[in-house]
C-alpha cells in the first residue's frame, strides 16, 4: 500500500471544502441523531445521581408509618426491632394557613422537628434562614416551594388554624426536604405550591397544638442494609396496629418518591427508546446517502487506479472521507447534546426540589455512542467503496449504465396520460432503479416519521387536558374532610348563597392484593347518578358504576394482571381495617393517576357503614367564590380545597411543561435530521445525473426543463414518501407511548391533521430550499462546465 499522507491527503482536504454544503447536511443527520441521545442521557443521569446523593445524605427513610396516637414509650421498642437501624417517632399535623395577600385557601402539613439539631431520619437541608429552636414555640420552618410561590422568606408571618385554633407563625428558615421532592397535597395528583405547604415546627409545640404530648402519630425509620424491609413492615404493623395504624409502607410506595421513580424511569426510556428510534433513522439515512455519494465518484477513483493506487488505498482514504464526516457530526451532537441535557436538567430542578443538581454523564455512553456513529457510518460507506475499488479502471472512467433499456410498467400504466417528454424521463428514472428510488423514499418517509414522533406529544396533552379537566373532573372546587361526615352535610352546603350544586363522595386509602402482587391506592366512592365527577371508558364515555364491585383503570388492572370477574383481596387501611374480597366488576380508562372505584352506597355497605363521605364536589358561582373559599377555611372539620383551575394551571406549569419543553428539542432535532436528508437526496441526484443533465442541454432542452426533470423526481419521491412517514410515524408513536406509560400519567395516541400537516410541511419546505439550491446551482453551469464537472 502507497503512503498516501501528501497527496491523498491534500485531495481529501479539497473534497471536504468542495462537498461542504454535503458534508454539512450529513453530520447535522448524525448529529441530531447523537443530540438527542446525549440529551436524553445526561437528563436522567444528572437527575438519578442528585436524588441518590440526596437521599443518603439527608437520611431518607426506608419505611414509613402512619397511626392515630401511640404512647412515646412504644418509639423504644420500634427501635429494638430486628432490622431497624434509626427509628424516629414524630408527631404529624395539619392547618390552614393564611397567606398576607392571597386569600384562596391554603393547606398545610405540619412535622415535628427535636428541640435542636436535624431529626434522626428525614433530615432537612435549610436553603435559607435557621431550623426553629426549643424555646420559640411559634417559629416554624418552610418548605421551598411554598416560599417562592408567596415570595416568603425568614422574619415574615403567616396565620395558621391548628386543630380548630389560630396562631400566628414566624418562618425562621426556607428547606428541602428528600421527603417532598415531589410535593403534592393530600388527594391530589399534580402539584398546587401556592395552596399547598410543609412547614417543620418544634416537637413540643406541635405535641401541645395536636393534643398529642408525651404521643406520637408518625413514625419513619431506616433498616440495616440487607435486611428486608418487608420483615421491618411486618413487624411494625403487628405493634402498631392497637394504635390505630393505617399500615407501614416501604420508600417504594412513598408518595414523593413514587411520582419521582416514575417520572425519571419515563426520563430512562427517553434516554434509550427516543435516540433508539433518531439513531435508528440517523444512521439508516447516513448508509443511503454515504453510499450514493461515494458511487458518483467511480471516474475519480478510476482516475486514482491508473496512477498506481491500489484497492487498499483507495479503500482506506474513503474510509477516512467518512469518518471525518461523521466525526463532525458525532462533535456536533455531543456539544448541542450536552448543552440541551444540561438546560433541560436544570429546567427539572425547578419541578423537584432538590438542593443543587449533580452534573452527570457516564464517559462510559459517550464512548458507546462514539464508537456506534463511527462503525455505523463506516460500514454504511465500505459497501459502495469495495464496489467501486474493484473495478477496473477503463470500466470505472464510464458512467454506470442503465440496467435494462425496455419500458417499464409505469409508463405502460400512465401511457394514455400525455405527459411530456421530461415527464416521461422523469418516470424512467424512478423505475430504471427501483431499489435507490425505494430507499430514498424510505429516506423521506423516515424523516416525515421523526418529525410526527416529536410532534403528536403537544395532541396528546391537549387530550390529557381535555379529559381529565373536562370530562372527568367537572367540579369547580373540592373540599376534603378531617374525617369522615354523614351525608346530610351536603344539604346544609347546597343552601349557602353562590354553591350551585354540590355531591358527596368518600376515598378510603387501601391496599389491593392479588396473590403475591400487591398496589397500595385509593377507593373512590362515588354516588349514583354523579354529575361533576365521570369514570370514563377507552372512548372517554362515562361508565355506571356497578352496584358491587370495583372499577379498576386499565393501568391498574394490568399491574395487578386481573380482569373483570376476578376477585381481589382489598385491605382497608382506616378504621378497623378489615379485609375484603371484591370482584372486579370492569376496566376504565383514565390518562392521569390510577384508581379504584365504587358505588357510594356499595362502599359504605362492605364497610359496615352508614351513608358517610369525606369529600365534597361542587360548583360555585363565581361572584361568590371568595367568601364561600373564607367560609370553607372557617369550617373546623375541613382539612383542605382543591380548585379546578388551579390543578389546570398546575398541570401546565409543571408536568405539561417538561414533557412538552423535551419534546420540542426532540422536534427540533428532528427537522434538522429532515433537512439533511432531504438536501442530500436533491445533491446527489444532482451529482448522478450530471453528465445526463448536461447532454440534456446540449441537445437543446432549457435550463427549466433540465431542473423539471431533477427536481420532478423529488417531488414524486415527496409525493410517496410523506404519506409512508405517517404510517412509520404513527408505528414510532405508539412504540414510544408503550414504553412511557407511569402511575402519574398515561400519554394518549392522537395524530391529528395538524401534525401530520407539520410533518409534511416541514420535509416539503426542507425539499423546497434543497430545490432551490439545486436550481441556482443548475442556472451558474454553462454547458461547458456543466460536461466537465462531476457534480
């Protein structure tokens, strides 16, 4: 083999700066490829090393226990049960808080903190200020989110009605807790910040405030590290379950640290199912145009041949040629990449609450990605060189000539069609190759496919929205209870002025076990005849509750591999927490949550009580909205409100506007992919059919009709490709929703005529500025040059 440093060299230098239009357009299809897969990578990684780091710094408890009241000298024998490392008995409240300027109503969890010092589990990270101290019993400590959402900071005062008292609280200090990342009030399922807070108060005070001195009603507690929790949780709810325990519970089905899972095991399958499919399509589209690119220069590397270059060597600086083009691309992808998945981490920090982000990135995936890009566009380039290498040199210097020279069944087909004759080169050209003409349409069609799956996201939460804010939750506002009320309440609310309709309904907290699967959740017990508040169908129809036996969401039913007819154990986790067998009377479809659903009546009845409810649905007037939100704040026996339009609002600013930030960078991305493809498609059809396109001019033909022939082609190539991409894109779609499924939400599949219109629009605008290229390109060639040139 030739040492060919110099002059190989120097051709390959010329050939870049010559193709950089090409060369350009193909590393943006790499990078766009990488971009994503870095973004996605480093997303989840950042967020999976903060909260670990997170837990184990702060102690994040491994087990939790809620109860009504236990006496304090039981705390010691929590702590001398096998397995248990740290056990902290705290005591645990709730309020209603008043706000200087905000009169919606506001609720408020209260925890218990030692005279000095952090608790022994679940400690706090002060963000501003100071915990509070022993001797000030009204100072208390503020969770983040509820500070910035009311601009609070240590000094100012807020009201507080403690288990039917008022006190004014002065807020020492602003924290984080590893217990609300997520923060969420009771019965919801997105985060309210501005009518939901946690606040942290001296033990002794909250003790004296809840009535609770000397007692307990909370319990969280660490376990030595290889033993079962499952033992642990045993053992806990045999001791516990006199004092009215509502059953321990492991970290997993923590409320904060359930959603947190969910969401960053959804932010993994974007990182490997969203490149999966760009790399995919990237490197696909990279084999198709690297081979075609490579297969016009056969004159040149005959040319090379006859100056003595052997197979090797005109194998290897090829090799390099691709290489160089996908190492451009690779260093694009991962500067953008990282740049992206950084902002988008940070973006998250603004969604949970942790105290700093830990930038992570395993050199381990860069190394993988690298090395993909690099033997993917290699191999993508080596079949059509070993092709052309091996040809003799005087075979090399002609053009390939056509395959067959009969007429093919698509001119037979159009023949009664009196096209014209560039028309009819055009047809001949698309048939003559019906193996390069597929795989550019392929080409199109991935890139019409790449731009719907980051499109059909924004439909699908459109969807969400409408669904659970429309048609499943129809109430204005919904009050929760301390405990549970008998019926009769709602007369007494439906005659306030401004309350227009009310209904009551009853959640009981539970756990569903079938055989060895179990899922701890919610009872909604729902009355006949609802109006504000629909179990909805797979065809968002309202479904009647049956008169025995529970509805399970599809998501539910499936984790719990049950079926209507089966029969599950549910475990009541309130009251005397008794233990019932009920069959499953059907399967609902919700996009938000998962649930459990009954009768009102059939719920009261398998408990052995009377007609009770501990919530209430209703809607208001508006002109009467603020003092019936005062009167319900008044109200002793309520322990919070939930607004409809705040939830909305809430769904927006948080989940929607993650999910639908990630989604446009994928978009994004994914136009840039297209127009790589795209251009490249129109450059090198440009290339092939240059000596063609020439002889065309020479013979007479004009410059409009030489770029009808070349860009006629590529308007057919749209005309098949595009509606190919909306089936490849509706197939991606659904593979991407099946793999994103969560507890907290469900993403429906909904492809409207917008998306698929941006979808073409986006390749066909693409074609439109590659054609216009092309054009100009045609238009500055004399006849002269244009016989010359290879291109």
């Amino acid at each position: 083999m030739k040492v060919f440093t110099g002059v190989l060299a120097i051709k390959l230098r010329r050939e870049l700066w010559q193709m950089r239009g090409q060369v350009l357009a193909i590393a943006l299809v790499i990078a766009g490829g990488v971009a994503v897969c870095v973004m996605s990578l480093v997303n989840y990684s950042s967020l999976n090393a903060t909260r670990s780091e997170y837990y184990d710094q702060y102690r994040f408890a491994d087990v939790f226990a809620g109860l009504k009241r236990a006496p304090g000298h039981v705390a010691k024998r929590i702590k001398s049960l096998p397995g248990v490392e740290t056990a902290d008995a705290r005591v645990e409240g709730w309020a209603k808080l008043e706000v200087p300027g905000f009169d919606d109503p506001v609720t408020g969890q209260l925890l218990s903190l030692p005279p000095s010092g952090q608790p022994l589990v679940n400690q706090v990270f002060v963000r501003e200020g100071r915990l509070p101290v022993g001797e000030r019993r009204r100072e208390v400590a503020v969770i983040g989110s509820f500070a910035d959402a009311h601009g609070l900071a240590p000094g100012d005062r807020i009201g507080a009605i403690i288990n039917g008292r008022r006190q004014l609280l002065t807020i020492s200090g602003i924290v984080e807790s590893p217990e609300f990342i997520y923060v969420i009030p009771p019965g919801g399922m997105l985060p309210d910040y501005e009518r939901y807070g946690v606040l942290w108060m001296n033990r002794e005070a909250l003790a004296a405030a809840m009535d609770m001195k000397g007692a307990f009603n909370s319990l969280v507690l660490t376990v030595k590290s290889g033993y079962p929790a499952a033992s642990v949780i045993d053992a806990l709810d045999r001791l516990l379950d006199r004092y009215g325990a509502t059953g321990a519970y492991a970290r997993e089905d923590q409320f904060s640290h359930r959603f947190l899972t969910d969401e960053l095991r959804q932010l993994k399958t974007m990182a490997t199912v969203f490149p999966l499919i760009f790399m995919s399509v990237a490197m696909f589209l990279l084999n198709v145009v690297i081979t075609r690119l490579i297969s016009t220069q056969r004159d040149i590397i005959a040319v090379l041949k006859a100056f003595g270059y052997g197979n090797r060597d005109i194998a290897a600086h090829y090799s390099q040629l691709v290489l160089v083009i996908a190492v451009i691309g690779l260093a694009i992808g991962l500067a953008l990449g990282l740049w992206l998945g950084q902002g988008l981490a940070e973006m998250y920090m603004q969604y949970y609450r942790f105290p700093g982000l830990l930038f992570r990135i395993n050199p381990g995936w860069i190394a993988l990605i690298t090395a993909i890009t690099l033997v993917v566009a290699w191999l993508g380039g080596w079949a059509a060189i070993r092709r052309a290498a091996a040809l003799p040199p005087a075979e090399a210097m002609r053009p390939e000539g056509p395959a067959t020279y009969r007429v093919s069944w698509a001119e037979h087909v159009l023949s009664g069609i009196g096209f014209s004759q560039p028309s009819r080169m055009i047809v001949r050209q698309t048939m003559r190759r019906p193996l390069r003409t597929f795989l550019s349409m392929l080409g199109v069609a991935m890139a019409t496919g790449i731009i719907m799956v980051g499109n059909f996201q924004f439909d699908s939460v459109t969807l969400m929205v409408h669904t659970q804010f429309a048609r499943v939750q129809q109430q204005d506002v919904t009050v929760a209870f301390i405990d549970p009320v008998n019926s009769a309440a709602l007369f007494g609310l439906q005659r306030q002025p401004g309350i227009r309709y009310v209904e009551g309904r009853r959640m009981v907290p539970a756990r569903l076990i079938n055989e060895q699967l179990e899922w701890r959740t919610g009872i909604a017990g729902i009355p006949e005849g609802a109006r504000l508040q629909h179990v909805i169908d797979a065809n968002l129809k309202s479904v009647e509750l049956p008169a025995r036996g529970l509805l399970l969401t599809d998501f539910l039913a499936q984790k719990m591999a049950v079926s209507p007819g089966d029969v599950v154990k549910v475990e009541i986790l309130e009251g005397d927490r008794r233990i019932l067998s009920v069959p499953v009377a059907g399967v609902t479809s919700e996009f938000l949550g998962v649930g459990a659903y009954m009768s009102l009546e059939g719920l009261n009845r398998a408990l052995g009580e009377g007609p009770v409810i501990n919530q209430v649905v209703m809607n208001v007037d508006p002109r009467y909205a603020d003092r019936i939100y005062n009167d319900l704040r008044e109200t002793p026996k309520v322990l919070g409100i939930a607004i409809r339009q705040a939830m909305l609002d809430s769904f927006y600013e948080t989940l929607a506007k993650t999910f639908l930030t990630f989604t446009f960078f994928s978009s994004l991305l994914g136009g840039v992919i297209a127009f790589g493809v795209i251009y490249n498609t129109v450059r090198i059809s440009l290339a092939e059919k240059g000596r063609e396109l020439a002889s065309l001019r020479v013979l007479g033909y004009t410059h409009n009709e030489i770029a009808h022939i070349l860009l006629g082609e590529m308007a057919i190539l749209l005309l098949l490709g595009i509606p190919m991409g909306w089936l490849i894109g509706n197939g991606l779609a659904m593979l991407l929703i099946t793999a994103m499924q969560t507890e907290l939400y469900r993403v429906p599949l909904i492809v409207t005529s917008q998306t698929l219109g941006v979808s073409a629009a986006t390749v066909v605008v693409s074609a439109v500025a590659s054609g216009a290229i092309a054009w100009w390109r045609l238009k500055k060639l004399d006849l002269v040059a244009v016989l010359k040139t290879r291109e």
